[in-house]
C-alpha cells in the first residue's frame, strides 16, 4: 500500500484513517524532494525552454513534461520531440504569449487544446489537460481540466501516463515507472475502457510492446482478452493512422511474436493483412532480416503471395507509391533474382539488375531484396558499390557516321553487353573502336 501511495503521490482521501493520511502526506513530502538531475533532462534546458518555464511560473500556470518524453528521460535516452502539458487554457496560453510577443504557429491543434509556441528557432507544443467527456472508438470530445489525474487517466498506457515537472519531479499516477523499470506495457486501468475510447491503442499496445518488453509472450490475459474482444473496431480506423503505427511495430523488436499474435487475436484481418497471410515466408523473413534494419515494407511483403495483395494492402493503408513499387519489386524478384552460382561473383546478377534497369532508386531496391534474403555479406558490398556510368551515347554513335535511330539503337545494346562482359571496364574509346570493327 505505502509503494502504491508514494508512486501515486498525496491527494486528500478522507476514507484513510487519521495515521494514515499523515503517512501518506509525509510519503508525498519525500516524492517532491526526489529529482531528475541526469545530463539527458538537463539538455533540454535551451534558451527558448528556460524563457518558457519563466513565462509560466510569471504567470502561476504549472508546466509539466508529458507522455513519451517522461518515458525516454527515466530510460536514459534524450528525446526527439518534448510535449507539455499545463493548467493554461489555450485562451490564455494565447493571451500570454501575444503580451510577450512571442509567435504561434500550427494553429489547427487550438481546438484539441494545443497551442505551438516558438522561440529561440524552437517549436514548443503545449496542450491544456482534458477529460474525455465523450468517444466514439476514433476521436474524443474533450473538456478542459486543471487536475493533473484526470489527464493522466485519459492516456492510454501507464508509461505514457507521467509527467515531469521542470524541476525534476516526477508525477505517476498509475506505476509507469515501476512498469518502465520492469518492462512491463499496461494500460491504465481497464484495458477494455481505454481501447474503446480509440481502437487504434490497439496498434500502439502492440507497438510500446515491441519496444519496452525484453521478452516477446509476456502478456497479461486480461489484456489479451480485451484486445481480442475488440479487434473488430480496428475496421473503423483510418488506414493512415493504422499504417503509421504497423510500420513502428514492423520496425521494432519481437515482431514476429506480434504479428503471430495479430494473427490470434483476430486483429489482422481488421487492418488489412491478409487473411490467409504466408507465415511460414514471414517467420523466415524474420530471422534473415535481424540486424539488417529492413524497410517495414520489406518485411510485410514477406506476408504477401500476389501482387494484388499489394493493392489490396494499398487500398486499406494508403500506402506510399515507393512503398508499393518495392513490394511488387520484392514479390516478383524474391525467387527469380538470386545469387550466381559462379562463387566468384555472387554479386553479379544484383548489378547487372541495376544497371539494365537504370532505375533511380535501384540499388536501394537491391539493398532490400538483399536484406530478405539474408545476404548480409552481400549486402555490404552493394552498399559500398557504385554504380559505373555507361560511357557510349547515341550522340557518340552519331559522330561515327551513324544516322539511323534503330540502327543506332540495336548497336548501343550490343555495346552495353560488350561493356558488361569486361566487367564494366571497358571505356569509350575501346567500346567505339569495336563498333568500327564490326
């Protein structure tokens, strides 16, 4: 009780006796006095930060670090992106900062109770606390709060649920740091409520699972039941917004444990995989593409038999043209395109690929198709190659005596494969001095 207590933080609850309420405020004393002091939260004390912080203590508006940042800060790890979180409404935020001359930017948020400060060449997002007063699976109607709680029982895992106060404090209503510590992912309270609020925490259970946990299977039941039981609204989710969080997920750690359990728990078809998706091809992608930091779209293709599973993908996630033209690049090349069976040169076949394609994003291409098949050697060396430029022009051909545009054509093939025999070593001169020979 007292580790629940202290972690939680002291709010007046008359239901305890006398003894304990002086226990708990005492607990509550010492958390106030516990500070984050490590190099990584201190970076972040910039120019524009410190004018912030100034500004809002000027105005006795608290200020705290929210949500993801919190959560990279106790792991060690300085943040990309910082949120804040405060008592100010966006009204008065906005009244603040128009008295101090300081710009707003992306005002879109404004309704969400988001208002983008910047200074110093510094975005600062800061969002007013809300309470959900109404959801429908996808989007909330909020209500603006100052109680601190009521925000952090709105989110939706309890590592996201802490905030930091600029001085160091930490708040943690709900054990996100003793899940953090023990790489535990949970959602705050009941897992069934928080997901119906928006499906999509779903996708994003699964995307911090791969992140946080150390171990893949290490679920509790209660969660999984939850999921399973409402893996149908995922069907109402925007294929954006589930894209950017599958691409995290395919990306991240213990992902062939969690697609599997997609699988499992019904949630796959809702998303756009395919029902019948080839795990057999995927579990053996899996193990090819460890340490070889794969596009997401190359290990998702592994799933995929068809080219029309690609446009089926495309129409449900909305997928990007480049992502697209590398899954039908990896579904049609996956068996045809392979090493040479000369040991001498297993490379050959791959670059030869990128230069009779002479597409622009060849080797990139390659690199991919490379990473699927778990040529990681390889790999290595088409990445340190660069592509030779042919160096026979039909303007060259021209000069020759040459006038015919099918003529020249047909010769200009005969010299690429001329070139590509001697290894690509060939120069013009030599390549020119055949084409009199001929």
């Amino acid at each position: 009780m007292w580790r629940h207590l202290f972690l939680v933080g002291y709010k007046a609850d008359f239901s305890l006796s006398p003894c304990t309420r002086i226990g708990v405020k005492i607990l509550w004393q010492h958390l106030s006095t516990m500070k984050l002091e490590s190099p990584e939260f201190q970076s972040l004390f910039t120019p524009g930060l410190k004018s912030i912080v100034e500004l809002f203590d000027k105005a006795k508006y608290e200020l705290r670090i929210a949500g993801g940042a919190v959560r990279d800060l106790l792991s060690g790890i300085k943040p990309e992106d910082v949120d804040f979180a405060t008592t100010a409404t966006p009204t008065q935020m906005k009244e603040m900062f128009e008295a101090e001359g300081i710009r707003m930017i992306n005002n879109r948020g404004e309704k969400h109770g988001t208002i983008t400060a910047r200074l110093h060449e510094q975005n600062f997002e800061i969002t007013t606390l809300r309470i959900d007063l109404v959801t429908d699976g996808r989007h909330a109607e909020v209500q603006f709060t100052t109680d601190w709680e009521k925000d952090a029982q709105r989110r939706d895992l309890t590592v996201n649920s802490m905030f930091l106060g600029l001085d160091g404090t930490l708040y943690d209503y709900f054990n996100g740091y003793e899940d953090l510590k023990n790489k535990r992912v949970r959602f705050v309270g009941h897992a069934d409520q928080r997901i119906q609020e928006d499906y999509l925490r779903i996708l994003r259970y699964f995307r911090f699972y791969g992140r946080i946990s150390e171990k893949p299977g290490v679920h509790e039941p209660q969660t999984l039941e939850a999921i399973k039981g409402n893996a149908k609204g995922l069907a109402g989710i925007s294929g954006e917004r589930i894209w950017v969080e599958l691409k995290k997920i395919l990306a991240g750690n213990h992902v062939n444990h969690i697609i599997h359990l997609m699988y499992e728990l019904d949630t796959a078809v809702y998303i756009g995989l395919p029902v019948n998706g080839s795990l057999q091809e995927f579990d053996k992608v899996c193990k090819n593409v460890q340490n070889l930091f794969p596009k997401p779209m190359t290990v998702l293709t592994s799933l995929l038999k068809v080219p029309d599973d690609i446009m089926k993908l495309d129409l449900r996630l909305k997928i990007s043209r480049d992502e697209r033209n590398l899954g039908l690049f990896l579904l049609k090349h996956r068996r045809d395109l392979v090493k040479a069976t000369d040991t001498t040169e297993p490379l050959k076949p791959y670059q030869e690929f990128v230069i009779d394609s002479r597409e622009a994003d060849g080797i990139s291409k390659i690199c991919e198709l490379l990473k699927y098949q778990g040529e990681e050697d390889l790999l290595k060396e088409m990445q340190q190659w660069s592509v030779p430029t042919f160096p026979v022009s039909g303007h060259d051909l021209r000069r020759t005596g040459l006038s015919s545009g099918k003529e020249i054509g047909i010769i200009l093939q005969q010299l690429r494969d001329q070139w590509k025999k001697s290894g690509y070593q060939m120069d013009k001169e030599e390549l020119l001095t055949y084409v009199k020979k001929t």
